[in-house]
C-alpha cells in the first residue's frame, strides 16, 4: 500500500509523457504537409476593400474564367531585328497551345516592338493551375523554342507566380533542419549538457506538429488562408518560442534543484515560479498577433490566428511535456553537469550587475543615447514596396525576362491597369486615360479579349480598357501614375470608374500596409501595457517597459536601414515588413523583460528595489541571453529561403532581439529602476516602503 502510495505522484508526468508522445507522432509529420493546403497566389491576399480588389471582382462578368497571363517574349540573336518569318513562327507556335486544357482562351498573335527587335505573345492560362504551372510553362517555353534563330523568355504574372513556388519549395524540410540544427547547437554550447538540449528540441517539435495539424485542418476548410511566408514564420515562431520558454523553465528547475533534494518539490516551486512569466510573455505575442486581424491584408490577417495558435502550442509543451520529462529525469537532464545544493555563482552578470549598481545614470544615459542615434535613421528605411527584380535574392528567370520585355515594349507590357467604367462614358473614360501622363494607351477590350481588336465589349453596360503604362509595373513611376490615372477617369461626369490591375494592386497593398500600422501599432502597445500592469501590479514600470521596448524597434529599424541600402543594395522594403518587424520584435522584446522584471519585483519583495534588480539581473541573465541567441539564430534561419521580404524580416528580428537582450534588457532597463527606486513600482505597495537591505546577498542560481 506505501509503495502504491509513493507511485501516485509519479503517474501524472508517465501519462502525460505518453500523451505527448503519441501526439508527436500521430500530428508530427503535419509539419511537412502545410504546403499541400498553402497557396502563392499574391492576388489572394490583396486588400479587401480596395479598388482595385473592387475591379477584380467586376472583371469577373467579362469573362468566364479568372486567368493567369504568360508573356512569351522572343529576341533576336546578337540585337538584329526579328524577321517576319520569325513573327509568324511565333504566331503558329502559340497557336499550336491551341485547345491545351492549361489555357483559357486562344493565345494572341505575336506582336513586334517598336524597335522591331523582340516579339511578345501573351498565353491566358488557367489560374488554378497550382503544382501543374511549372510544367505548364515549360510546355509553352517548349512550342516557343521553335522559332528560329530567337532566344526566348517568360515574363508576367504566371512566370512570377512560378518563381515564388519555387522559392518555397521544399519549405518545410529545409527551414525547419536549418532552424533545429542552429538550436541544438548553441544549447549544446550553452549548457554542456547532453540530454536537456534533446528534450528542448524534442519539445518543440511536437509543439510544431500539434500548430500544424491545427492550421492543416482550418486551411482545409478554408477558415484561415496559408502561403510561404506564414508557413516559414510559423515554424521559426514555434520553435525559438518554445525554446525560449522551455529555457526559463529548466533554468528556474535547476535552480530549485539546488535548493530541493527531491525533484517533485523543485518542480512544483519552479512551475510555480515560471507560470506567470510564461504565460504573460506567450499573452503579449498570441495577442499581438491576434491584433494583425485588425488589418485589411489578407496575408496579415492569416498569420495572426495561424502565429497566436503557434504561440499556445508552445506553451502547452512548456507547461506539460517539459516539466514531465524533467520530473522523470532528475538531475540527469543537466548530465554532465548536475546541479550541486546550494547554488551557483552567476560569472559575468555578477560584474554586470555590479556595474548597474555603481553608475546606474551613467549606464542608462549611455545606452540610451547609442539607441537614439540608432533611431535617427530609421526615416531612411522606405517601405513601399520592392521591384520585381529586388523580390528575389537569387536571380529568377521572371525578373530577367521582364528586364528584357521592358526594354523592347513598354514598361507596362503585359501588366496593364484595368478601368472599368460605364458603356456610355467609354470615350471620355479612353480619352482621360490617355492624356494621363505615364500611360502609353488606352484601348477598350473587344470580345477576343484582345484590346482594340475590334467592337468594346459590354457587360451589364459596364466595359474594360486596358491602359498600357510607359513604366514598369512594379515600379514608383508606375504607382504614381496609377494614382493619377483614378484622379482623372474618377472625374469623368458619370463614369463611375474604377482602376484596377497588377500596378494598382500594389498601390493598394502599400496604402492600406501604411493605414494599418497606424491602426495596430497603438493597439498592441495597449495589449502589451494591459498586460504588464496586471503582472508588474505598477503603473510606471509598464510605461517604462513599453517605452524601451519601442525605442529598440526604431533603433533596429534605423540599423536595419543602412544595412539593406549599403550592404545588401535593396532600393526599399515591402510595405508590410515594418508591421511584421514590429509586432515580433516588440512582443518578443517584452518577452524578455517580463522575464526580467517578474523575477525582480519577486525579489525586491524580499530585498527591496535596489537589491531586487541586482538579484534579478543576476539571476535572470544567463537564461534570457541564451534565449535572445537562440530566438535570434532561429528567425535568422529565415534567410535560407531566397526572398527578399523574409531577408529583411530575419535581419530585423534577429538584430533587434540581440540588441534587446544584450543593451535594453542588460543595462537600459536595470539601470533605470535602478536608478528611479522604488518610485518605479507608483502606485503598487513595492513603491511605498523598501525592504531594508541584508548584509549579505544569498547566493543565487544561474537563469
């Protein structure tokens, strides 16, 4: 009967080890199956409310399907002009695509440039087409090959689209190894330990397959919408949250163990000890993720339920699959190393927190001015958007064969922006495009879908005209045009135009990009402060907090600016990339103080304000240092995949999370309440009276 009793406590970590572990294997292999309910489909996720996903809609009635242009582009050899017996070459090779089930409609003919030394063609294929567009395109790069003496390229939307699959293919293998094999080595660096940085890994994934396998199911049902890039930062989400938390939990267990013989006691203190700051840090970005659904970006609104389930998953295995193997494996999981009763010293945060205790204003005041002059450059990092040719790291044949198209047609070639407008303003509408400057022309749509090739087509009195830019479609000059073009055809009396296509699409996406970090930058902050004044008890303190936090962001931003325009030669950002850049970098920046100053308010309990943040600061600064580094390696994993926009969301989180760890959180944010007292807890109980100072301070355990 004793002995029954004595196995009852060790049934709970059993059960729920087996639990986990049928979980990681029933759900782990969803972490490689996410692409075969993912789409790249860029005009899935434009603006809702845009004119131009208004015009996307409107077009729909002209035609009987949606399709994806390719634009087949031929050049002569050594800058000879093209034949006509090449023209109708390529004419006849397009048309024997002719009935191919890839397309929708008959190709057009081939059409000369102006300076009679390239061809172009346009192909409507299907845009559902999915895994089958690569072979598709190879198919009508094959029938164009037959053209003599012309080399031959693909541009438009098509060839993109293809480009971008690539790019992701193979997502799922490659992220996630690169990502687990930087992990496991720096654990392995850091803790010189065998086992717990197994168990750390082994727990992160099996918190990635259970995100997975939720996202799998509500993208299956279409209730949330997946592509790349919310697949890549799901993964790297998952992996550096996990084993950021799953950090802060083994470093307050291994120094319970140090206090406790038994390690069922050691667990239940450091839990209950760890609780709170897991739990507040994983609110802080579960609900700032939640408030990108606030934006009216498709892709935004995707990644904040697809990140915040992420988020729970981790802390789930931080809360039960962890403490259950620690549990069973004692002292063992820190091998070679065991932990010894008694504590151990802190090393180098011994000397940084005393260095915080001798010149605290000194320390802060330096600080914060590097992080001002890091800021001040911050208004350089342009974010509206990138040409075609920076959106890959690595050269893509769409970009080079759009190079080609736009130096022998115009800019717009291929890519025209779309106007919709009322039958009997159809002339006023065509004549306003066309005195727009930027547009090269302006030709109503005619039945073959061919613009100017014959009589308009009218839909519900409603007709199309496809207006050429001068600029490339992708391009500032393009944009600004587009924004012109609306002034123009918007004041047409009657007309009820819209204008719509890929130009405007980008227009919009930057526009709205920019409405939205005006609407959801305060609204996390507000999410962050909230939740800090409920954990901290003080007022100040959150403000204080919230405030450094931010200051790291505009620095980062200001540091990031001169590395993509100096180093890496991106001409701008995506719009987006600021919004992402701000709700990881500050969310997970509080992560850090939260872990932080948790551990100082418990201490300045029982030592007062300036003892709390010395014991604090030494206590807490090995584990969250480890945590920066391994959160940092983890997203700038994100760079193995060859596309601008997740290069500069990598560099941004990356750098920003080392400065927060090693600047914000080691010397800015101690040496101000340091600095404050124990005003910095106004108005909780810790501001009106301090705890006198012990002569001696208690030795404590590495965080």
């Amino acid at each position: 009967m004793l002995r029954s009793t004595r196995l009852v406590p060790w049934l709970v970590p059993v059960l729920l080890l087996v639990a986990w572990l049928g979980i990681g294997g029933t759900l782990g292999p969803y972490a490689g199956k996410l692409g075969d309910v993912a789409t790249n489909d860029r005009a899935a996720f434009l603006p809702q409310n845009a004119e131009s996903t208004k015009v996307i809609n409107a077009q729909k009635s002209f035609q009987q399907n949606e399709t994806l242009p390719a634009i087949v582009v031929w050049t002569a050899a050594d800058g000879a002009k093209v034949s006509d017996h090449q023209r109708r070459a390529a004419t006849d090779a397009l048309a024997s695509l002719k009935g191919s089930p890839e397309l929708v409609a008959e190709p057009s003919p081939a059409l000369a440039s102006q300076d009679g030394q390239a061809l172009q063609g346009i192909v409507q294929l299907r845009p559902d087409l999915g895994k089958e567009l690569p072979d598709a395109l190879e198919k009508l790069a094959d029938a164009a090959a037959k053209v003599p003496g012309a080399e031959v390229a693909i541009a438009g939307p098509a060839a993109s689209q293809a480009d971008l699959a690539s790019a992701f293919a193979g997502i799922d293998g490659l992220l996630l190894g690169v990502a687990l094999a930087t992990v496991l080595v720096i654990l392995l660096l850091v803790y010189r330990s065998v086992l717990l940085p197994l168990v750390i890994i082994i727990g992160a994934v099996f918190a990635l397959g259970l995100a997975c396998a939720v996202v799998y199911a509500l993208a299956d049902h279409a209730i949330v919408r997946v592509d790349g890039q919310v697949q890549g930062i799901l993964s790297i989400l998952v992996i550096g949250a996990s084993t950021d938390y799953a950090l802060l939990l083994t470093a307050r267990f291994r120094e319970e163990l140090g206090r406790h013989s038994d390690r069922m006691t050691a667990m239940r203190a450091a839990l209950r000890k760890s609780v709170g700051p897991v739990v507040a840090s994983a609110a802080t970005v579960a609900l700032g993720l939640i408030a990108l659904l606030l934006s009216d970006l498709t892709n935004n609104r995707a990644l904040g339920p697809v990140g915040a389930i992420g988020i729970v998953c981790a802390v789930l295995t931080t809360l039960t699959f962890l403490p259950a193997v620690l549990v069973l494996l004692g002292r063992s999981a820190y091998w070679p190393a065991r932990p010894a009763t008694g504590g151990n010293s802190a090393g180098i945060w011994v000397r940084v927190a005393s260095l915080v205790d001798r010149a605290p204003r000194k320390v802060w005041a330096v600080t914060l001015a590097a992080l001002l002059a890091c800021a001040a450059f911050a208004p350089m990092l342009e974010s509206k958007g990138m040409p075609l040719d920076e959106i890959f790291v690595n050269d893509a044949p769409s970009v080079a064969a759009q190079a080609t198209l736009s130096k022998h047609f115009p800019g717009g070639s291929g890519n025209p922006a779309v106007i919709i407008a009322d039958a009997n303003s159809l002339d006023a509408v065509a004549e306003a495009a066309r005195k727009t400057d930027g547009v090269a022309s302006a030709l109503p749509t005619a039945a073959s879908r061919e613009p100017g090739a014959g009589a308009p087509l009218v839909v519900d009195e409603r007709v199309r005209i496809a207006a050429t830019l001068e600029d490339p479609a992708d391009s500032d000059a393009a944009k600004n045009t587009v924004a012109h073009l609306r002034e123009a055809v918007h004041a047409v009396p009657g007309s009820e135009s819209l204008v719509g296509g890929y130009t405007a699409q980008q227009y919009d996406t930057q526009q709205t990009a920019e409405r939205d970090r005006k609407l959801i930058v305060p609204v996390v902050l507000v999410i962050i402060l909230v939740i800090l004044v409920g954990l901290l008890r003080s007022l100040l303190m959150p403000v204080l907090l919230v405030a450094t936090v931010a200051l790291n962001y505009f620095a980062t931003l200001g540091v990031s600016a001169l590395v993509f325009q100096e180093i890496l030669g991106f001409s701008g950002t995506d719009a987006s990339v600021p919004l992402y850049g701000f709700v990881f970098l500050v969310a997970l920046g509080v992560d850090y103080n939260i872990f932080l100053m948790s551990r100082v308010r418990e201490e300045s309990l029982r030592h007062g304000t300036r003892e709390g943040v010395l014991r604090g600061l030494t206590a807490t600064g090995g584990v969250i240092t480890s945590a920066g580094v391994v959160l940092a390696a983890t997203f700038a994993a994100l760079g193995v995949i060859p596309l601008a926009f997740l290069v500069q969301i990598a560099f941004i989180v990356a750098f920003g999370v080392l400065m927060d760890t090693l600047v914000v959180r080691s010397l800015l944010v101690p040496a101000l309440v340091r600095d404050v007292g124990a005003t910095a807890w106004w108005p909780g109980s810790l501001s009106r009276e301090e705890t006198p100072q012990p002569t001696e301070r208690e030795p404590v355990g590495i965080g």
